[in-house]
C-alpha cells in the first residue's frame, strides 16, 4: 500500500506537569517522539498515561510544560494543529446508525463533500480490513469489529499523529493479539506518528518502536522495546513488565571487547567495553538462556557464561515455561519450550547448568 | 546429555571471519547454511577454523519460519 503524501509530524513535549486537586498526576521533563515513530506509553492504572495522551494530543492543557508539533509550540487552542490528529479510545463511542455514518463523521464536521466522504470512508474501511462494511449497523458490531471501525474513524481524517488510548484492552486476548498485529501493520504502512497508550506490555512489544513507562505520572524507563524489557532499571519496573530484577555488579575484568561483571559471587561475561570498578545493572533476555542438567558434561561451546543454578519457580505463560533460576544468589529467568520441561524433568528446587552468550547479556552504567 | 534447546544442528565449519570483538562463523549442515555470531575469545578456545566439526544449538523461540 502506498504512504500518506502527509507522512507523521515530530511530537515533543517539556516540562510538562498536572495535578488535579492538587495531586500530581503527570509529570513529565521531556518526551519525544520522531516523526513517524510509534511511541507506546505503558504503566498501571492511574500512573497518569491517558492524561498525558489528552495533553499531547491538545485535548487539554498542562498545568505547566509546552508541547511542540514538528517543532512549533502548539496549545489545546490551536485549531489548526488538533486538526492534524485524530484519536480512538478503549470504548469506541459508535453512535446508532451504520457503519459508513460513524467513519464519515469526523468528515462531516469538516464539510468534506459527500461524493468524496464516500470514496475516503471506502478507502479507510478497506485499510482497517472491513471494506464493504458501510452499511451495516453499527450497533450490531462485536468487540473486535467496533475498534476497527472507530480505527477506520480515525484514519479517514488522514492524521498526521494518531493517538490510541487503551484501544484493545476491552478485547478479549485471541482478538486483541491478532488486533494488535493489524494496527502495527497499518500504523507503519502510513507513518504516522503515534502515542499508544496501554497497560499491556505485549501490545507495546506488538506495536511501538520505543516505549515509555510512566509510575505515578513520572518516566522510570524509557527506550526502544527491546531496551526497556531487555533491561528494566529497577526492580519496580521489572515486576511490573513481569521480568526479574537487573543484577548489580561491578566490572572486574576487560580486554578485546570482552568484560566481566562480578555480580556477587558469579562473573557475568557480557560484549562491551567498561573501566574495571564500573557499577552495572545487568540482565540477559529469557529466550537466550539455555539449561542443561546439572551433571551433563558440556563440551566447549562458544557460550562465554557457563553456572550452576537451582530452579526457584516454574510459570506457565502461554505456550512456555517461564522458569526462574538462582544463580550466586541471582535471579534469572529462561524461557523453556513444555518439551523440554518434561525431557530433563524440570521442576522447583531442581538443579541446572545456566548457559548463555555473552551478547545475550545487556548491561547498563549505574 | 538432556538440553532446553530443541534444536541441535550437527556440521563442519566453512568458513571463519574474524572482526574485532566478534566473529562470523558459517556452518555447513547437511548442504544448508546457517550463520553464527560469536566472540574471537570463543573461536580460539574451540580451536574453529574451516573444516572443524560443530554443533549449532539453537533455542526453539529463536526460529523464525517464512513460506515462499
């Protein structure tokens, strides 16, 4: 499908705070979303995401901060600007009436002729894949069906940021993950810049470039996907992507790109270049950590670390075993296939070796 | 010996390129190709050069399937 002649415009903000009765709910220094990006901003309820949504997507304003569209600064008085954006909501607000009468309403509002509201609430319902759905009942629509079309509402204003709050999350998971899939597919198709806000972590992975994890209405991590679950900073936002909590070491040895992190008792080997002493936070991805029985006899292999840990938990999640293994007084978690976890008979309390590459390990200064 | 990893790719080194840090080794398994990234430390201490024999191991979520 061809890209927007209007493509995503850049989206940035600072100082940007408010508070309702007197309580703090956003706070937010900085943030910033290149054009065309897709910026999911993630955290639990009432950590103060939609209300920052509302205020970048000049629904209303901060108490203080500014925001900037494609550099110049922009207000909830700016028509012109909330004219390059359009937004969908967990509850899709369709109003009686058909399909084509909710996509064209936004058109309406802005006096499109009725020939070409047509031909655009065509083309926007073929691109949410409900072409010639305009005239069904819109009230008869199920769950799935419904966010497609206040998507389809969204896109026919041609928007040049798109703003999602919590679109899926009334959706039950079968729906929602192949949802999820469809929106990524079409944001990127038309690069727009978009704010996805969500408390779904699996939706984020689905569908942003870069994420943003909001506490108390204040960022604790940010960075692409992969940074940010990779690693996560604390044990807060660790917990709360469902991941362990980063090791802490210090960098006891380094030469040819190789350095070794004494994490307290065990040296994690990662890829990278540190001053001996350097403080770390460390973590490796799950899908990288490889376990073998506790007496297997291991030939060399290219793998750089190499522990014997014992199994502390054993979860269930989705089609693999998330398994939690001690090592030095260390969690680290390795997802293994159900297979698996039945040949080697893993189960808590078992014993294992802990094997993975040192460019599986991902490490940040502290 | 039992391992989390399902797949277990026997065959013989074709060719090894070294960079700074890192390595590239390519596999020959059974005709087919498959490519691994390692550290210049790992390539010395298993002795690998062309003709080596080696054993990709490879974790059942790492596997990406594309049809033609």
């Amino acid at each position: 499908m061809m890209k927007d002649a209007q493509a995503g415009m850049a989206l940035r903000c600072n100082g940007i705070r408010k508070s309702y009765d007197k309580r703090a709910v956003v706070d937010v220094a900085e943030l910033d979303i290149p054009a065309g990006e897709t910026l999911a901003v993630l955290g639990p309820s009432g950590s103060g995401k939609s209300t920052l949504l509302s205020i970048l997507g000049l629904l209303e304003p901060p108490d203080t901060g500014e925001v900037y569209l494609d550099g110049k600064k922009v207000t909830h008085h700016d028509k012109a600007a909330r004219m390059h954006m359009a937004a969908a909501f967990q509850s899709p607000y369709l109003f009686k009436g058909t399909v084509a009468d909710n996509v064209a309403y936004g058109l309406k509002l802005r006096r499109m002729l009725s020939v070409d509201r047509r031909s655009a609430v065509a083309d926007s319902l073929d691109r949410v894949g409900l072409g010639g759905w305009e005239d069904r009942s819109a009230l008869t629509l199920s769950g799935g069906e419904a966010q497609r079309v206040a998507l389809a509402r969204a896109l026919v204003l041609r928007p040049r940021v798109l703003l999602l709050d919590e679109p899926l999350s009334s959706l039950d998971p079968l729906i929602k993950g192949q949802l999820a899939q469809d929106f990524a597919r079409i944001i990127r198709e038309h690069s727009m810049t978009t704010l996805y806000v969500t408390h779904d972590q699996n939706e984020a992975m689905a569908i942003a470039d870069r994420m943003v994890i909001l506490r108390d209405g204040v960022p604790v991590a940010s960075g692409t996907v992969d940074e940010v679950t990779g690693l996560p900073p604390d044990a807060w936002t660790a917990n709360f992507l469902g991941a362990e909590s980063p090791m802490q070491g210090s960098v006891v040895s380094s030469a040819d790109g190789l350095i070794g992190i004494d994490t307290g008792g065990c040296v994690v080997y990662a890829g990278g270049l540190e001053e001996i002493e350097s403080r770390l936070i460390v973590g490796v991805r799950p899908e990288d950590v490889l376990l073998f029985e506790a007496d297997a006899d291991i030939p060399l292999t290219t793998a750089r670390n190499r522990f014997l840990g014992t199994v502390v938990d054993v979860e269930l999640w989705g089609v693999m075993y998330h398994m939690v293994i001690d090592i030095c007084g260390s969690r680290l978690a390795s997802r293994v296939s159900r297979a698996s976890v039945r040949d080697m008979g893993l189960e808590t309390g078992s014993k294992v070796q802990v094997v993975f590459k040192a460019s599986a390990v991902r490490y940040k200064r502290i | 010996m039992k391992i989390s990893a399902r797949n277990q790719l026997r065959g013989t080194v074709v060719s090894v390129k070294e960079g700074a840090v890192e390595a590239q080794v390519v596999l020959d398994v059974g005709g087919q190709h498959i490519v691994s990234v390692v550290t210049v430390d790992a390539v010395k201490e298993l002795g690998l050069s062309e003709g080596s024999p080696a054993v990709a191991v490879v974790k059942a979520d790492s596997v990406m399937l594309a049809v033609d």
